[in-house]
C-alpha cells in the first residue's frame, strides 16, 4: 500500500493538558489523536455525526498501541498526524504521531471497528466510506 502524506492537525498545549509537574498527562495524547482523526475524517467529507445518521453505523476505538518518547510541555504547539496504516471490511489501522518541530513525542497505532448503532455489534463498513479512506 502506498502511503500518501499524513493528515495533520495542530494542538496548544494548555494548563489543562499537564500534570502537576508541567508536562502533558499522558492519557491526554489519545485524545490529541483522536481530534486528528476526527478532523482528518472532517477533511474526506466524512462528518461523524452525519455518517451516523445516513448509515445506522459508527466507528469505535477497539484497540490502541502509544510509544512515548519526549514530554510536550505548556503552550507548545504539536503537530498531530493520521494516515490509514491498514485498511479492511470491517476495521482500519490508524498510525498517529504527535510531533513539536521536527521532535517526535509520541506515537501509536489506533484500531477503529465498525458497528452498528442500534446494536453495537460488528459491521462491515460502507462501500462509500471505505472509498474515501482507501
């Protein structure tokens, strides 16, 4: 698979991102990832709300891999990227990197399931969808 240049998103650091110690929670780069992704989505036209409502599915986080290597701090600005890093039916594999310059600072890899929303079970993910992503 050819991997085109990965969608990027810019988060500040705020007070509310760090501990005690001034460095960003951990958790808190999940999150950071997850707005890339939404706004990556954003950009393929595919609004997460609207899907929901033409399609009856969604997408779910059902696995996640984060290799920290550097603490972002206090106002720092990231760069938050996501590109497909596998693509199926039913799933996709998300690499996400969160970088401040030419500095990365964290890594990960985010599996997203697709199911059903009345039920919340397995599905197989739109034709439509799978074409924008893949």
């Amino acid at each position: 698979m050819t991997h085109p240049a990965p969608f990027e998103h810019a988060v500040r650091i705020y007070w509310e991102d760090t501990d005690a110690g001034g460095i960003v929670f951990y958790a808190n780069y999940l999150k950071f990832f997850e707005r890339a992704r939404t706004e990556w989505l954003r950009a393929l036209g595919i609004g997460q709300h609207a899907l929901r409502e033409e399609t009856g599915g969604m997408f779910v986080v059902s696995e996640t891999t984060v290799k920290y290597h550097r603490p972002a701090q206090l106002d720092d600005l990231l760069r938050v990227t996501a590109r497909l890093s596998e693509g199926g039916r039913a799933s996709l594999v998300i690499a996400q990197q969160a970088w401040r310059g030419d500095t990365l600072l964290c890594e990960g890899t985010i599996r997203i399931g697709w199911v059903d929303e009345s039920t919340l079970k397995p599905a197989r993910i739109p034709p439509s969808v799978l074409e924008r992503l893949t």
